[in-house]
C-alpha cells in the first residue's frame, strides 16, 4: 500500500494534467483498464491498485523510487 501512495505522488508530481497522467499510465498498461471517475479523468489510485505487483515495481522504479 504504502508504494501505491508513493507512485502515485510521484506521478502526480512530474505529471501535473490528467492528460499527461492519462499519456504515462497507458504505456504502462497492456493488459489492465484505466480506471475513470465519474466525468471521465483517470482515477489513477484505483488504477493502480489495480495493476500486478510486477508492473507496479517497474512503474516505481521508472519514476526513482
């Protein structure tokens, strides 16, 4: 849990738009769905938490963590 919370501070703080947020998660994201808040902007804490251990590693470590 707590990395989920680090990588997702992380990503909020290089990435300042939904849009470049949306942008990084999807290259992220063969196999797994971008989960969405009502209205439409990627709700990236239920996405992450959504993705495998693996892809969540190797999310942090492309961002430094």
């Amino acid at each position: 849990m707590r990395l989920i919370n680090e990588v997702n501070q992380a990503i909020w703080a290089a990435y300042s738009s939904y849009v470049q947020v949306r942008y990084y998660m999807k290259k992220w994201l063969n196999d797994y769905e971008i989960q969405e808040k009502q209205g439409g902007n990627i709700d990236l804490m239920k996405t992450l938490h959504s993705l495998s251990c693996e892809i969540l590693i190797e999310i942090a470590i492309d961002l430094g963590l």
